[in-house]
C-alpha cells in the first residue's frame, strides 16, 4: 500500500462526513507545523497499540517511539505477554539513512517473532525511513510469507498530516491486509464491531456485557482488547458500530462497500447518549424481540443508576464546570456531566471536526477554540467552580483557585456507560472537596 496524494485526499474528503455535503472541505487538511500536536505517525500508533497479541515494531530513530509511548492506558484481558507495555524499535541511525535500512528491519522481524512468538506484526513507517525510501512493503511480504504469520506495514509518517489522518491510515491497513482473511466457524446473527474505542482504562468493558445481556455478540474491535483473529473475521459480522472516533468513519464506509456491513456511530458517554447508542445499534441489527429486550435492559440499568446517582447531586447542584477536551469529547463528555448534574458553561471545541462542534453546540451554549486565552475569562466571568480537562490545564485551575479534574486519555478510572457515570461522579466531588485547590495558589507562608 502506497500512500500517495491521492489516498491522502480520498481519506481527508470523506464523503460520509456530514459537512462534506454542505461545504466542499477536508476532514484534517495538513497545514504547516500541524504536526506539532500529533503527528499521523502517533495517530496510527495509538490505533493500533491496543493489539496486545501484536508486536508493534516503529521502523525509524528511537525518539519516535519514546516521544510518544504508552499515552493511553488501554485495558487488555490477553493473558500472554502484553505488548502494549513493551517497545520495539530498528533505531535508525545515521549510517542507515545513508546505506538504507532494509537490512535492519528484516533482522528486527526476525528477532522479534523468534524471541515474542506474537500473532501478528506491525510495522510502523516514519517521516525519516519514509524519506530515505526504505521497502517497507516487500521486506513484510516476504517475512510474513517466510514465517507465517501476518507482518503488517503501517504507511503514516508524521510528516502526511495530523493524527486523524494517521488513524485513518492505520485502518487502510488493517483493511487491505487482515479484515477478510480468515472464515469464522459459525456467523452469529447479531454479530457487531466495535470501531475507534480504545478500552482507556476499561471503558469499552462497561458497556460490552450490556450488548451480550441483550443478545449481541462483539464479533472483533479495532482496537480496544483487540486481538489479531478476531479482526480477520470482522467481515462476518452484521454491524459496525463506531464509538466518538469519527477518524475510523471511512472504514467503516468502506466495510459497507466491500462487505455490505451498515454501521452507526454513538457515543457510551452519559445516560442519555448510553441508552441511546443501545437503542441505535438494537434498531439497526432490526430484531423486534431484540428491540424490547434492549428497552427492558436500559430500563432496569437506568434505574439502578439514578438511585446511586442521588446523593452525588445534591452535592453536585448549582455547580458550574468547563470542559476542555477538545473531539468528540467536547460533546460526549459534555453529556456525561450534565447526567451527574453539573451546569457545563462550555466546552473546548480545539481540534474537533465540524460533525463534533455541531454536537457540542446542542449539549452547550459556549463553546471556544483558544483555551489558553477563553480558559481564565470564562472562569472568571461566570464563577466557575470546576475545570475538567487534560494535565496540562491544571495549572489553570490552581491559578484561579479552582477544582481541577482530569478527564482526558490520561484519566485513571472508566467514565464508560451506566457504572462509568457513578466513578466520574465520585471523582468530580471529590475534587471539588478536596482543599488543595484553593491552598497551593496561595503565597507560601514565608512570602506574606
């Protein structure tokens, strides 16, 4: 698979994006120096980490796969050794970049299926191997036929653009050279793929149980938990179902092309948007009997959670947030605070597409794209008392004496489904008890 100009622009027009059909724009068109806050090298990275049952294998200098190792904490119940935890690099040098690195890479597969015995291999291009016109297609050619197993070339050097891009890359791959290739035993009827959820810290596993109480069965997932098998079979299933990352949408298009598989995309964030997304997919898998178990499902998990949300709202009551996530969080968290009972005064719509701002605009009526400069304003102008954000926005909140929280990728508990509502609850009144907030912006005793 070569990335050329026009993949690239098949990819960032996608026709399935609903603004495309409203304005003739790219999805994620590069601009210079974009890459500064994601390169598509890091989004195909983080894609594709998930796959624990997998080598991941960056051909390129060791400070690409250091930059950005191990962002996520993506759960896995794969009981060999997990290798989302482990790094594997050629470390181009610059001997290499003048004699090529070819050879390197062969001895790199060859040394890491003898030594992991993995199920499958990915081999990650970057901006310089890329440069330097390494065949990344025929040395995994010919190391998959020589050993067997899937070696898989991953074409998104940073240098094509922005992390969307990059997961959209990845998908092209895992498309053209695993979906497809292996028959299942039988083909379940309600068979679905789960699409774009990573499983950070767990969030998928609050909701899958919830789908097999009802009769519907996870066929594959790219890529949370994944497992390279399952993937292969993910043609059979009757259903793809995308979960917030809007990046994977052409894939799934492409599924519907290929393999006559519909999809729908939702959200598991909040109450409303989980009962929703439940309802969405029973009603696209089209089984009446299916439908009222769904209705009964939800109604019995909806009621379980408003009891255990009570006490949480009441401390939660007239409180004020603002939200900076920037995606699809920008809405689907959004969602999630206001079923707790938080006021969100508004939310970071940096780095979303226009299908996720119109969505945050229907959950909040502020939204901004500079948080460094709106952050403090708004904070200030409407007495916000909770700042709910990424690592870098606590230093936001302790200027201004507020409560922080921190909701991003980096976040240590499942927000996911019903369960996830009660541990985002429990965290935000935690934070907005917790007196450190207010203490470590003032002056040190001795500076009074």
């Amino acid at each position: 698979m070569v990335v050329s100009r026009e993949l690239i622009k098949e990819l960032l027009s996608e026709s399935d994006c609903s603004h495309n059909s409203v304005k003739k724009s790219s999805c994620d068109k590069p601009k210079p120096g974009s890459t500064s806050g994601g390169c598509a090298y890091e989004g195909a990275q983080i894609s594709l980490f998930p796959y624990a049952d997998t080598v991941h294998l960056v051909h390129g200098p060791h400070t690409c796969l250091g930059a950005s190792w191990e962002t996520r904490a993506s759960m896995t119940s794969f009981e060999g050794e997990n290798n989302i935890q482990l790094g594997y690099c050629t470390n181009i040098t610059a001997q290499d970049i003048i004699f090529g690195g070819d050879k390197k890479l062969s001895e790199a597969i060859e040394y890491v299926i003898s030594k992991k015995s993995p199920q499958a291999v990915f081999v990650y291009e970057t901006c310089v191997t890329a440069m330097i016109g390494d065949n990344i297609d025929h040395i995994c050619k010919e190391s998959w036929e020589r050993f067997g197993i899937p070696v898989v070339p991953i074409h998104a050097p940073g240098f094509a653009g922005g992390k969307n891009l990059g997961s959209r890359l990845a998908s092209e791959s895992i498309l053209n050279f695993l979906i497809g290739t292996k028959e299942p035993e039988t083909i379940h009827a309600f068979g679905v793929n789960l699409i774009g959820d990573y499983n950070v810290t767990g969030d998928m596993w609050q909701y899958k149980s919830i789908l097999e109480k009802i009769g519907i069965k996870v066929i594959s997932t790219l890529s949370g938990d994944g497992r390279i098998d399952e993937i292969c079979q993910a043609h059979r299933a009757k259903l793809n179902v995308i979960v917030c990352a809007k990046s994977l949408i052409t894939l799934c298009r492409k599924m519907r092309k290929r393999y006559g598989i519909p999809y729908v995309s939702v959200s598991f964030y909040g109450k409303r948007d989980t009962s929703s997304a439940i309802l969405s997919i029973a009603n696209a898998l089209g089984s009446k009997k299916m439908i009222q178990k769904a209705k009964a499902v939800i109604q019995e998990e909806e009621e379980k959670l408003d009891k255990k949300l009570e006490p949480y709202k009441k401390i939660l009551e007239g409180k004020k947030a603002i939200l900076n996530t920037g995606g699809n969080k920008s809405w689907s968290i959004a969602s999630a605070l206001q079923d707790i009972g938080l006021n969100v005064v508004a939310t970071s719509i940096n780095k979303s597409t226009e299908e996720d701002i119109a969505m945050a605009k229907k959950y909040v009526d502020i939204v901004f794209k500079n948080p460094t400069a709106d952050q403090p304003k708004l904070i200030d102008e409407h007495g916000i008392h909770i700042l709910l954000a990424g690592g870098r926005s606590l230093y936001t909140a302790i200027k201004k004496k507020i409560a922080f929280a921190d909701v991003n990728q980096e976040k240590k508990r499942s927000y996911g489904a019903y369960n996830g509502l009660i541990n985002l609850a429990e965290d935000v009144c935690a934070a907005l008890s917790n007196p450190v907030f207010k203490l470590v912006g003032k002056k040190a005793p001795w500076e009074s």
